[in-house]
C-alpha cells in the first residue's frame, strides 16, 4: 500500500468515527441517551457539594415524630400550629407544605390552616397526573394557581396560544387540595415524569391543564408574596420557561441541607434562630407517608429532598450564581475535530502502541472536560466522544498493526538481501520502517575485488570458474556480515559494502578495517586450501573510505535495490584498484583513517583520484606483522613498501 494510500484509509476512518458523534449527538438514541445519564449521575454524586445550604431548611415529619406526636394524618389544627411557629416564631421567610388535603379535617384547624394559606407566605402542594390515557383521569380536590400562559412566563402571544410549540407537559388529571383551601395564595405542582430508567432528573418548568400554566412547587414558593410582603417575589429568570422541562442541579449532597424534625419544632427544641429567614419546606420521609423516588445522588431519596435540590438550584439561577444550561453540541464537534485529526497525525508517526496510548489518554481528556461541562449544567452527549473514540480504536490501531506487519515484511525481506539479520531486527524493534527512504548518512565503503581474476579463469574449464567466484564471494561476504555491515552489491568477482546504515554507526570505520582484516585473514585459508589442491593461489585487493552518502532504496519502477551513492562510494573503488600498486591488499582513504580509533593506521604513500587534479594519501592498517602479512596477502602488480615509516596513529585504548 503507497503512502497517500495509508494516508487517506486514516483520515477516512478518522472522518467516520467523527461522523458517528456527529449523528448520535443529533439523534440521541436511547441506548446512548441511557448511558449519557449513567455517565452524568456519577459526574453528578462526584461534584456534589457538602457545604452547608443557609438558605434552605427542611422540616421532617418522620417517624420520630410520628412516634411522638401521633400516627397521621394528624389533626389539622397540630399541621396550623406547626405553620404559625414556623412563619411567626421562628422567622421563617417562606414556607412551602408538600402535603396535599384532599378531604376536610376538623373544622376549626381547617380554618385556622386557610387563613395562613391566605394571608402568609405559604405555598400549598398538588399533584397534576400526565398518565392520560389510562382510564378514568385522577381528579381529587381543586387544582390552584393556574395562570393564563402570557407575559408572566416570558411567552410570545404565538406561543401563549400555541404552549404545545415548546413541548409543555400536558396533564389530564389532578390531586389537589379541598375546595376550602382554594383561597390559598401561593400553590405549586409536584408532579413529575421520571427518565426512561426510572431516575428522576428533570421537573416540569410549566404545566399546562385545561388551558392554564402551573409552576412547580419551588418555583411558586419563591413567586409567592403576602399582603405584608409584596415586594418579595422572585421573578423568573429570562428563558427559564423556554424549555419543558429543566435539569434539577444536584449540586449539593442531601447532607449539605439543614434536616429538622417537625416534633422538634413544635416542641421548641430548635436552637434560637435556626430558621430564621429561609426557605422552609415542611414534608415527611417517612416509608409510611412519604414517596420515595430514585435520584442521581441516591437510588432510594425522599421526594422533599428533589424540591429542595430545585429550590436550591433556582436561587443560585436568580443570584446569577449559575445559569440556565447551554447546548454543548458545538463544544463536542469541536473537541471531537482536533482530537481526531491529531489522531491521524499520530498514528502515522507512532504505530499501534502510540496510537493506543494517545486514544486512552484521549478519553480521558474528554472525561475530565465532560466532567466540568456536566458540572456547568451544559447539555450535550457525553458518551458519543467516547463511542467516536472507540471507533478509531477498534479500526485505525488495528490498521495500523497491519500496516506495520506489512511494512516489517517488506523492510524484511528488502533488506535480507543486504545486512545481517541482528541488524533487521533491531531496525524492526526500533519501528524505524523509513529506513529504506533515501537519506543522508555518514558511511564507510567498502570495496572487495580479486586481484588478476581474468587471468585466474581465462584458462579454466566453466564449471572450476563458477566454483572459484563462488568460495572467493562466500569469503568476502561473512566477515562483511559478521561485522553488522551492509551488503550493497555484487560486482562479478567484488562487492561492495558500507557501515553507517541502515542503522547509525559511530565506529563505522574500526567495523569496516575490522571486517577487511578478517576477510585477508580467510582468504589466506582460502588460499591454503587451493594450495593442497595445487591450484594456484589467487590475489585479493580491498579498498576502504569514508564520507558523506545517499543511502536507501533506488531505482525504477521495474527494479530498486538498497544502495549507497556519493563521493566516497567512487573513491573506495579508486582505492581498491590502485591496492596493488602499493603492494598492498588492504587500502585505506583519509576520511576513513581519520574516523579509526581501534587500529594502527600507516601512511603508504599518494594517490591521484582519475578524471580530477585532487590528490589523496593513503594508508594501511599495521595490527598484522609483516611476517604475517606476508603469508596474508599474495602481492599483485608493483613492489612498494606495506609499511611507510610515518604512522598516522595507534589505536586508543
């Protein structure tokens, strides 16, 4: 597969994953939906806050009591009692009865109860019913508060003749409070439709039935204003009822909110001004009276504690503590963007463990950002980053563990044609699969030939010729190997090879003198063996330089081979030739004397480079005595001196 070809299977498969959250952040499905809540709830208990709630206290009727005071329902005139020294003792500011009288109690407790509804900052309960459709509607007592759907709600004209335009709940049935109670000034709704799952995370901001708007119980509480205090009234935040229903923000856990018990309160066990101007709301948790629903901080909660986590979150809308929730659709397109385009970058640059490792981290990221966006109320799908991430996950890594397999077979069996196989699997282990690009590197060359080889097979059967090019190759070639060096070719009865790639090599010259040495010393066994046989030995020549080169995989579109190309390429091959003329067999160029620091280098004398007025000195390598070099090497044309009397340096320690 080519590289523009890998290129676009990414940026494709990034473009799906990236379309996947586009579509099920629009569509929200309920699998993902579902999931989106799950995600929410535990972002939700994990930023809830202990933090004491001063504005906001809750009278218990619980079964302490219960067990004091009498089972209920109790009479009416203990419920105006509790509502007097609540408002007139203990200063309370409003006070909100989630209890709903659908009959008539003792007479004069219920008068009693219907002039404080009527004349104090007290907000009465009712039930509206949206189970229509499934017999006959609940109607119990007489529905209060309902308002004409007009400006009080912020609504257009069009929209307060159309509420079903902005999705309101319709309701088809009620459970109010007696007809006597009807006088109340302040009512509120407390009915609700659960999640899909049964939790409990959004109440209706209006309600409408037969033709009127209700607001729930927290926010007539806070609407709620008395003859004696008509200025405190806390209007509606602007666009707060532009959507059905609102998120309820469980900001702060169920132990962050003052708890009394109401036997305490009537028995003026509170410490002195305790509820002093709060929000009181008087209800019961108790398993024999209470409901029970399932919250995002809790799976059992008392339904009093829901409305003063509403409550709680309309103060903070109404002091601009918070705001109303925004859609966070764009905030996903864009994070989803960035991150899934720097995942293509990153998967073509670090394969499949880095791609793993970079998408593992990308989830987290988004968690931590979702986290603080779930924090803020935002409304967006929390999960579709993640199903976008798996995505990527489940198709680019395993495309890129295949492109990576492919290419470590490729590299694999280019380069077995020319290096060692230690050398192809560290290039594998490293993951380097550019090493066959070309590119600049430092190299030693070197240059292998035998020495009068026309004369050497010109009078030789054909089959002796090729037996004789092959013993002289294989002894060439393993000390070249053997030393980790690169075989670039073949040449009739030569090679050329060269250290410094396609692995980097600091001490490519010591590797390639080391490997000339070893070759002069098979060759001499090599020549022992022809001996025994009585043939005639043959002569060997061996070139080394240094330099600066372009190496890596070149040629046409019908054939390439793994090559090295430049100066020091050409001047190895000039070296090489001219070994015998120094009688020497090994020669070696002043780049790659210079670049030694293992062997002893000798000056053998100059040399004039063909076709160029430049000329060169050369050396010779002195770890072999003369005596042994002597049987080493069998000299070929000229008598000059193996050893000149200057010495270019020892080898270091």
């Amino acid at each position: 597969m080519t590289a523009w070809a890998r290129r676009l299977c990414r940026a494709a498969f990034a473009a799906l994953a990236f379309a996947l959250v586009v579509l099920l952040q629009s569509l929200q499905p309920a699998y993902v939906a579902r999931f989106d809540e799950g995600l929410r709830d535990i972002f939700v208990r994990l930023h809830a806050s202990e933090q004491p709630e001063e504005r906001i206290a809750v009278v218990d009727i619980d079964d302490g009591s219960i067990q004091e005071l009498g089972p209920w329902p109790w009479p009416r005139a203990r419920v105006a009692d509790l509502v007097e020294v609540l408002v007139m003792e203990q200063g309370a500011r409003k006070v909100a009865l989630d209890i709903v009288f659908t009959r008539r109690g003792d007479e004069v407790g219920d008068e009693r109860l219907a002039l404080l509804l009527e004349n104090m900052p007290v907000t009465e309960a009712q039930v509206l019913d949206y189970t229509g459709g499934r017999g006959e509607p609940l109607e119990e007592g007489m529905p209060n508060g309902g308002m004409e759907l007009g400006a009080g709600f912020g609504l257009g004209s069009e929209l307060s003749s159309r509420p079903e335009k902005l999705g309101y709940l319709q309701a088809h049935g009620h459970m109010a409070n007696h007809e006597f109670f009807s006088g109340a000034r302040c009512a509120g709704n407390v009915g609700f439709v659960p999640d899909a799952d049964g939790v409990l995370r959004r109440l209706p901001t209006l309600s409408v039935y037969e033709g009127l708007g209700y607001v729930g119980l927290s926010d007539a509480m806070m609407r709620c204003a008395t003859p004696s205090s008509p200025s405190d009234v806390a209007h509606p935040v602007d666009g707060f009822y532009s959507r059905s229903t609102w998120r309820v923000p469980y900001t702060r856990a169920q132990s962050a909110y003052t708890v009394v018990s109401a036997g305490d309160v009537l028995a003026n066990r509170l410490p002195e001004g305790l509820l002093k101007g709060r929000y009181v709301l008087v209800g019961s948790s108790s398993l024999s009276l209470g409901d029970r629903v399932s919250t995002p901080l809790a799976p059992l909660t008392a339904g009093l504690m829901v409305h003063a986590a509403a409550l709680s979150g309309l103060l903070d809308l109404r002091q601009g503590v918070v705001s109303l929730p925004a859609d966070g659709s764009g905030v996903v397109v864009l994070w989803c963007l960035v991150f899934f385009s720097l995942a293509v970058w990153v998967v073509a640059r670090g394969g499949a463990l880095v791609s793993m490792a970079y998408l593992v981290g990308a989830s987290f990221a988004w968690l931590a950002l979702a986290y603080q966006m779930a924090a803020r109320q935002y409304e967006l799908s929390l999960v579709s980053p993640l199903l976008g991430i798996l995505a990527l996950l489940v198709t680019l890594v395993p495309l890129e563990w295949w492109l990576s397999q492919a290419q470590g077979r490729n590299l694999r069996s280019t380069l077995s044609r020319y290096v060692a196989r230690p050398v192809i699997d560290a290039i594998t282990k490293s993951g380097d699969f550019q090493v066959l690009v070309p590119q600049a590197r430092t190299v030693t060359v070197l240059v292998a030939d035998m020495a009068d080889y026309t004369r050497q097979t010109s009078s030789v059967p054909l089959e002796e010729m090729v037996e004789l090019t092959r013993e002289f190759l294989d002894c060439i070639t393993g000390p070249v190997l053997e030393k980790g060096g690169t075989l670039d070719k073949y040449m009739g009865d030569g090679l050329l090879a060269f250290w410094g790639a396609p692995l980097p090599c600091e001490n490519s010259a010591d590797l390639a003198i080391e490997a000339a040495l070893q070759i002069l010393a098979d060759f001499a066994k090599l020549n022992a063996r022809r001996a025994e046989r009585g043939l005639e030995p043959i002569g060997m020549r061996i070139g080394v330089e240094g330099g600066d080169a372009v190496v890596g995989e070149m040629g046409t579109r019908f054939r390439t081979t793994y090559t090295a190309i430049g100066e020091c390429v050409n001047h190895a091959s000039r070296i090489e030739a001219a070994a015998s003329k120094f009688g020497v067999s090994l020669l070696v160029g002043p780049v790659a004397a210079g670049m030694s620091s293992q062997h002893a280098i000798r000056l053998v004398g100059s040399l004039d480079i063909r076709g160029t007025d430049s000329q060169i000195d050369v050396y010779t390598c002195g770890e072999l005595g003369p005596a042994e070099l002597q049987k080493a090497i069998v000299e070929g044309e000229g008598t000059g001196n193996v050893y000149a009397s200057q010495s270019l340096h020892q080898p270091k320690n």
